[in-house]
C-alpha cells in the first residue's frame, strides 16, 4: 500500500485552507444594471439632440470668429468716404444692398445723438434700391487702389448643411421617442397599453357560484377533468379539446363559466378581450397572440380566454385591408396557435362571443374549437336558482318568494336578475328599511323592464286620461283574445320614455310562438292606437311604437316565416335579418340588402308591402271590434286608472269578468285547395303531462321565451 509524500499533503492542506478563505470571504455585490430599455433609449436621444446642437453652435461661432468684422456707418458717411481718397478696396453686394470698405486709414462715425466714436478702417454701409446706380458711379470714380467686386448673396455650405441637419434631427428625435408608444398602443399618443405580459390569475369561482346552466355546466365538467387527470383520457387514446367556443346572448355568464372552469381545476387564466389583439401596426396583434400562448404554455395546465372573438375571428377577406389587415394577420396567427397545440400540452383556448355566426369556418372547424357550448337564457328553475345565488349576503323579507319572481321575469339573463336584486338592495336602502321587501323587487323589475319611475313628468289631464285610453285598449285587447298571455299589470306613470305601460306575462317559458299567437300580438299592438281613434276620434303620437312592433312582426310573417298563403313558405329576407334599407324587407332591385345587385323583382317587394298591409289592417280591425263590443269595460278601466294610476294583475281579472271574448280565427290553410285535415294529432304521453304539472309549464307546449310578449309602451 503507497504512502502520499508529506509534500503533497502539504501542499493539499494549504489548497484546502485558502479554498476555505476563499468561501469565507465576502462577495462584492454586483453592479446594478439598468434594465429599463426605454430609458436607455430616452437617454440615448437626448444625448443625441445634445451633440447635434453642440456641433452646430460650434460651426456657428467657428464661422463668426474667423470672418472680418466690419462697423456700421450712415449712408452719408459712405458716400463720403467713396468721394475720398481713402478707400483702398470696395464690396458691392446686390441683394441685401449693402457696401463693404477697406480704408487706408482708420475713420470716425458720428450717431443719433451726434457723438462720434471710431470706426475703425473696415467699415460698411447700406443704401436703398433707387440709390443703386449713384452708389455704383462713386465706387467706380473712386478708383480703389486694390479693386472692387459686385457680388450676388449666396448662402455658405456650412449655414446650407445647419439649416437642413438641425430640423432632421429633431424630427428623427422625437420619431424615436414615440414609435415605440404607437406600436404598442392603438396609434394615439396618450396613454397606450403595454401587453407585453400577461399575467394570469387563479379565480376563486367554482361551478357551485353558476346556476340555470346545468347544460354547459356539464360540458364544461369534462374538461376540468382533461386539465386535473389528463393521464385517463390518454390511457383510452382521448385527445384534450384545443377550443371551447360559448356562444349566446349579452348577460348569459359566458365569462363567469370559464373562470369557473379555471377555478374548478386550479390552473391559470389568461383572460384577454379579441379588440386588444387589433391594433394600428399590422402585425402587433400577432405578436400578442404569440407571446399569450407562449405564456400559458410555460405554465400548462392553463387556460385561455378571449373574450369577444368575434372582433378578430369574423369571416377573412371583408376587411378594409385585405390580405394585409391587421384582423386578419391576428386570426391567422390564432389558426397557427390552435394548430401548433400539443396533446399532452395541456392547455385549453375557451372563446366567448354573441355572433356565432360571423365567425370564419376556419375557426370553427373540428381540431381547433371541438366544443361549441350553446349558452341561453335561464328557464324558470335556471331563474330560481340564479336569484337565489345572487340573493346570498342580502336581507331578504320572509314574505319574498324567488319562486314568484322567476316566474315575472321570463327571458331574463343572469345579469338582469343580478341587477334585479341590485335594483332592489339599492332602493331599500334608500328607504331606510331593515330588509329587501317584495315591494322593492316589483319596483326592481319594472326598472329594468321599462326604466325608471319619472316623477318629475306631470301630465295634464287630457293627456292622462288619452293615455288611460291608450294602455286600457291594450289590456283589453290581451284580455278579450285567445292566445295571449294574462295582463299582469297597468300603469300610466311616466316611466323611462313611455307615458305609460301594459304588461302581459307569460305563464311558462316559450320557445316557438304559433301564427296565431303573432296575429294576437299584432291585435294587442294595435289596441291603443284603435281605443284612441274609437273613443277621441283623433289618434297621438303614442302609438309610433306600437305601429312599429306590428309593423314588423307582420313583416317577419310574410318574409321568413312563411305564413301568407300569396308569397308561400319562402325566406326572402336576408340570412342575417337585413332587408330593404336594413329595415327586415325584402330587397328590390339595387337595394341595399343585396349589395346594389337585384335579389328580387318589383312586383314582389309589392306583393310583399301588400301582405304586410293587409296583416296590420286585419289586426286593427280585430282590435276594433273588441274595443266595440266592451267599450263599458274600457270606460270602466279608464276611469281605475285615472283614480289609481296602477292596476295589479288580481284587480284587473276582477275588471276583466264581464269581457266578451273574440271569436276563434277561421281555420288557416297555406292553399286553400289542399282542404283541412280531418285526423286528429295523437294524444299528448301521460308523463309528459305530468311533469309538465309537476314544473309548472302547462300544457301549452315549450314556446321560445326571446319571443315573450312582455307589452309595454
């Protein structure tokens, strides 16, 4: 066994020691760095306008000292001097009329005051343009003995170079200082928006704050589950969803159901609105795209939401830009990115938006948005349970019943009940009172259905008793026809821009309407107008949007739902709802709906006008005879509210006992010869009728609750 020499171990023990040393010693801490761009580039700059304007002051004073200086004497004197024998040399210069002079001797120069003082012998002096020829004869008799010379002014290179240079600079300066702030913001000069980052946040929503979405709740369940246990999906060859694409009207909680996916799942959430994406610069929204994704994949599982998609994912080739507009370079990066997502990456694009259908088909097609999650108004239990989310941390009155409220807000979003229970908090305390009370919320409700009360709005006694008229005709209307919904209140206080309003509630959430329900609608329409022609004999203003209600309800009958049995079950209005002139017609020749090209001929826009008329004719003539037939009932009516002003839903059905009902409509028939069939349709299932029972829904069948009558002026 070898032995280390003691000179090695030595010389160990001292590389040992001063390793030690080495570690005991204090680091120097190192030098701070300016890692401030912007400043480096400001400072850059400024020491660049510096320079430049140094080196042109230098020039300048280069320039002053190393020319002759000449002292200023009167045009007298001058003349003087010329008609001596003391200038040796003489300077013409034609333009700024000025003549240089140098003297054998020096010469003295007298001022304003009459003192003199030397002049030296390098003087000049100026003349005015008449004198030219008189001052050129004594420069000639003069003889100098060194000569003269005529010149012409022209500029010196140095002063051409300072002239052009020093503006240049400025401008490249302050260009300098700037583009960086028009590229990142939306081309201003205020306040631009820095996205280099994107910081994403862990929300603390769960599914357990949404409610009335049981159906996108459970869609989007599943992909909570993709981001917590991928390693199950991968094990039966499952592939995550790249997209998830919510589409559905403002207010729906579309943005509340994808943080609540975030929440659920415990990953990050990038949330960024499409219009930030689209700047002045085409290529900056792109470059966002980018650095967003690139975030969110350094810290998968992650989500991303895009709010609004619809602001950069409309169908490509409509801009202003073409190939090269900014939206379009934006959306083709966000094609590139979905593209680009691994399978196992871990991350999930969530879009938002209330026009599905503008979006490119690129966009939409499976491998990028797999999942299109419809989300919808709340139906009565979906009300239910929102308002009972929203109702969590407010007082509420034992006497109020969210059941009762549900069912007066048909069609309502999850924002409006939010702001119905808003609304409310906000006028008991107003009130002073300890708890929010059903008298609040009715208020709350008509806030938000008709606008606020307008107290300061007094009426004189004619026009309230016209408007008594006028909402009495509608009510009615409601009441004496077959297929409408109950008249649950009248007013005629002034509230928002209406005198006042009829409201008509549905009984249960619709989600198709009949022809004659849209006849009874047009009838009820058109009862104000009807109740002030029968009883004043001189219809208002008032019933403009009445008319305009009918008028297109009547129009949507002919032009897309097929219900004239002249024009047939054609669709002549556009596929997005736009018609002659953008009103919901049909487009003529040349009209605007068809782009300047002729979609339909004269004749039919004709026939089209003339069905509609006869649709509207037909429904005032039914209001007519209503109003005719009960016309002690609308006195009676008229004269409850020119007492009360408000009348609630349990008096009017008392109001309502002695009305003669309209009489049922003749059977329609698309064409007549075809003949009504005489086989009944098979009865309805017996659980079907009980759970229809059991929710309240009756036996009306599901009808569209978008097209609820909710009548008010």
């Amino acid at each position: 066994m070898s032995e280390t020499p003691p000179s090695e171990v030595a010389q160990e023990g001292k590389q040992a020691e001063l390793h030690e040393a080495a570690q005991d010693m204090p680091v120097p801490p190192e030098e701070p760095q300016d890692g401030n761009p912007k400043k480096r580039r400001l400072l850059w700059i400024i020491a660049g306008v510096v320079g430049a304007v140094a080196v042109a002051i230098a020039l300048g004073v280069w320039a002053f000292l190393s020319s002759e200086r000449f002292s200023s004497v009167t045009t007298s004197e001058g003349i003087e001097l010329l008609e001596g024998n003391t200038v040796e040399r003489a300077e013409l210069t034609e333009g700024s009329q000025r003549v240089r002079l140098w003297l054998t001797e020096p010469t003295e120069t007298m001022d304003k005051d009459g003192k003199t003082s030397e002049a030296g012998d390098l003087v000049e002096f100026s003349y005015v343009r008449p004198q030219a020829e008189q001052v050129a004869e004594l420069v000639e008799k003069a003889e100098p003995k060194l000569g003269y010379d005529s010149q012409v002014p022209q500029t010196s290179v140095w002063g051409s170079m300072l002239t052009m240079l020093i503006p240049m600079i400025v401008i490249f300066g302050v260009f300098l200082y700037f583009f960086p702030k028009i590229q990142s913001g939306a081309g201003g000069f205020g306040k631009l928006r820095d996205r280099s980052k994107f910081e994403g946040d862990r929300p603390g929503v769960t599914f357990a704050d949404v409610a009335g979405e049981d159906e996108a709740v459970a869609e989007l369940a599943e992909i909570t589950e993709f981001l917590t246990a991928p390693e199950r999906f991968h094990a039966m060859g499952a592939k995550i969803p790249r997209g998830v694409l919510l589409y559905g009207p403002p207010g729906t909680g579309k943005t509340l159901l994808a943080r609540a996916v975030a929440g659920e799942a415990g990953v990050p959430f990038y949330s960024i609105s499409a219009s930030e994406f689209v700047e002045m610069y085409v290529g900056v929204g792109a470059s966002r795209v980018r650095k967003l994704f690139e975030q969110a994949k350094a810290h998968a599982p992650a989500i991303v939401f895009v709010d609004e998609i619809d602001a950069v994912g409309r169908g490509r080739g409509i801009g202003t830009g073409g190939g090269s507009d900014e939206r379009e370079q934006t959306l083709n990066q966000l094609l590139v990115e979905l593209d680009g997502f691994d399978e196992r990456s871990n991350v999930i694009l969530i879009a938002a938006t209330n026009r599905p259908d503008v979006l490119d088909t690129a966009l939409l097609r499976p491998g990028r948005f797999d999942r299109q999650i419809a989300v919808d108004a709340p139906d009565l239990h979906g009300r239910e349970g929102i308002l009972a989310v929203h109702a969590v941390g407010k007082p509420m009155d034992q006497t109020v019943d969210l059941a009762g409220i549900a069912r007066r807000t048909p069609g309502f979003t999850g924002a409006d009940l939010a702001n119905v229970l808003n609304e409310a908090a906000l006028l008991a305390a107003r009130e002073g009172a300890g708890k929010i009370a059903e008298t609040q919320l009715d208020e709350a409700i008509d806030r938000v259905i008709a606008g606020p009360q307008r107290e300061s709005r007094a009426m004189n006694a004619e026009d309230k008793r016209m408007t008594a008229y006028h909402e009495g005709g509608h009510a009615l209307v409601a009441a004496a026809l077959r297929h409408t919904d109950p008249v649950t209140k009248v007013t005629i206080l002034p509230r928002g821009s209406a005198l006042g309003y009829t409201m008509v509630m549905p009984t249960e959430d619709r989600y198709s309407v009949s022809r004659n329900q849209l006849l009874d609608q047009m009838a009820y329409a058109m009862g104000g107008r009807v109740a002030e022609e029968l009883v004043f004999r001189d219809p208002s203003t008032g019933a403009s949007n009445d008319i305009q209600k009918a008028t297109g309800i009547a129009r949507k009958m002919v032009t897309e739902y097929g219900m004239t049995s002249v024009v047939g079950a054609v669709r002549l209005a556009p596929v997005e709802g736009e018609g002659l002139g953008g009103n919901g017609g049909v487009s003529g020749p040349g009209g605007a709906a068809s782009g300047g090209a002729g979609r339909h001929s004269d004749a039919l826009v004709a026939t089209v006008d003339e069905q509609v008329r006869d649709l509207i004719d037909t429904a005032h003539a039914e209001a007519w005879r209503i109003l005719e037939e009960n016309r002690d009932v609308l006195d009676s009516l008229a004269e409850r509210l020119l007492d009360k002003e408000t009348i609630q839903e349990a008096e009017l059905t008392e109001i309502f006992v002695p009305v003669r009902k309209a009489p049922e409509r003749e059977l329609w028939l698309s064409d007549p010869g075809r003949g009504s069939a005489q086989r009944p349709p098979v009865p309805i299932p017996e659980q079907d009728l009980k759970y229809s029972e059991a929710e309240g829904l009756g036996h009306g069948g599901l009808r569209d609750h978008n097209n609820e009558s909710e009548g008010q002026r």
